[in-house]
C-alpha cells in the first residue's frame, strides 16, 4: 500500500517558509508528489504539486512583515498537520520556520513548535540535528543559560543520548558510538571547574555504557566535535543549545535538519529561522528544508 503524503507546514506566510517549500516543490517533482504544502489560499493557489489551504482565505500576506492573521494561518497548518498525522493521513510532518513573538501575540502558550507537537501527540521530546556532517542532540535546550545546571539531569542526558541512539540505528549505524558533552570547561577537570561533570553526566554515561550504549563522557566540549568529524563517534550529545548548535551551525548550516525525536510520529524542520530580511531576494538557502523533507522520507519509507 502506498503510504500516506507528508504534510509540510509553509510556517509564517510572511517569511521565507513559502518561497523554500515552492522552490524545493519545483526542483523535486518526483518527491514533491508524496508531499502536501500546508499554507495560506494566495500561496498554495500557485503551487502545481498538492496542496491544502488553510485560515482566511482573502488574507494576503505582506512579505517580510508578519501580521496576526499569518501567525493564525501558521498555528492552523500545525494544527492541521498534527491532527492528520494522528488521524493517518499524513505520515509525517515538515515545518517551515515560524514566529516565536508573533505566535505568543495571537495567544500561542509553547516555546516553540517541538513543544507544540509534543503536546498534541504525546511523548518526551528531544531536540537533535542530523543530515549533515554531524548529528547533535541537545540535553537542554530554550531555557536560559543559567538555568542550565540545574535543568541538566541524569535522565535528560541519558534520554537524549538514547534518542540518538535509536536514530543513528534508523540511518543504518550497526553500533552507533555517542559521545556526551561535559557541561564545565574541560569537562570540569574531575570537579575543580564544578560539580555537574562528576555528579550528572557521569554517571549517566556508566549507566548507558551498563546497558550496552556504546557512550563515553564527560568530554571537553571544545574537541569532542572536532572528534565527530573525524570519525571518532556517530553523534554527540550537548549539554545546553549554543554548545551544540554553535559547532554544528559552523559546519552544517545549509545541509543539517532539525528533528524532534521522542515523539510517537517524525517531525523535521529545517534549522533556521523565518529570515524576513531574505524574502523575495532570491538568497535563501533550500538545502536546510531539502535535508529536513529527506530526513522525513527515509525515517517512515
């Protein structure tokens, strides 16, 4: 049986979501069919692969300047995706960039869209980064960072480590090998430079390594990604966002895909934001949304 299309959501009609998603749509014809773009009636009305509008469909959106009614429209295409994928009629979902401030104007309650998906099917969600060089996964993420060593916890490290696990098994790794982030400079220098790297991250890595986790860590974070790249482990895990994202943004930022693992369905997104300055200058990047849209085929084909 065929399996069902993804649903792509073109996120805030304002921003560089919609020209991406049609510009990947136009040089991936073949792909393009086992999709359906989610988005505002003035932009899916111009698209020659499947489609759904959604929201008001006089709004015309005002390129690079967001407005309320494009925010409703980007919540009512996430809204749609996520209860399609539940109801089977999606297989998956690819979200294009949104809004943070303009969706929390229109009333919307979660940091972002992994939280928001998250809530609708259910599941503890782990925020990593694949389909580039390197795969890196996040043990805390949008919190600020001094809010970081109280929120980093055995059971965080230890999930997102297993999430990456599982993927890297999915991608076809026989024996993934992860590699875990201490939190300290030089992973803390066996607690001269703080308590976290000994008393947290430690044990969690024994604890993986007792269950047959090929993991190794606490790791000085300022080599362990050059180790990555050269071979040395199949996926990192950060303690905290910029740890991760500022090594992975350096190498990958055309190539690597945002995926919320620990959920009971895939969602990907391409890893940059809604760009309004690039929209309608012909200079945005599709290689981000083309990762996060291949990523999504090869994890339910």
């Amino acid at each position: 049986m065929r399996h069902p299309p993804i649903a792509i959501t073109a996120g805030d009609p304002a921003g560089i979501g919609p020209e991406i998603t049609a510009a990947w749509l136009a040089s991936n014809p073949a792909l393009a069919s086992e999709t359906v773009a989610i988005g505002c009636a003035a932009w899916t009305s111009t698209l020659r692969s499947p489609s759904l509008a959604v929201g008001d469909r006089n709004h015309r959106p005002n390129p690079g300047r967001p407005e309320p009614e494009g925010q409703r429209i980007a919540l009512a295409a996430m809204e749609e995706a996520a209860e399609g994928v539940k109801e089977g009629r999606y297989r998956a979902v690819v979200t294009g960039p949104v809004s943070k401030e303009g969706l929390a104007g229109i009333g919307f309650k979660h940091p972002g869209q992994t939280e928001f998906f998250a809530a609708k099917w259910g599941g503890t969600p782990v925020m990593a980064f694949a389909g580039g060089r390197m795969t890196v996964g996040l043990a805390t993420w949008h919190i600020p960072l001094s809010a970081v060593p109280s929120a980093l916890t055995k059971e965080s490290v230890r999930r997102t480590a297993l999430a990456l696990h599982r993927l890297k098994i999915r991608l076809g790794v026989t024996n993934p090998k992860i590699a875990v982030c201490g939190l300290n400079p030089h992973a803390g220098e066996k607690g001269l430079m703080g308590e976290e790297d000994m008393a947290v991250i430690r044990p969690a890595v024994e604890s993986l390594r007792a269950e047959g986790i090929d993991a190794e860590g606490p790791l000085p974070g300022d080599t362990v990604f050059h180790r990555h790249l050269m071979g040395d482990y199949d996926a990192v895990v950060a303690a905290y966002h910029d740890q991760g994202l500022g090594p992975l943004k350096s190498v990958d930022f055309a190539s690597s895909a945002n995926l919320s693992l620990g959920l009971p369905y895939v969602r990907t997104s391409p890893d940059h934001g809604t760009a309004y300055a690039l929209v309608g200058t012909g200079r945005a990047d599709i290689g981000s949304f083309d990762s996060a849209v291949r990523l999504a085929l090869r994890l339910t084909s």
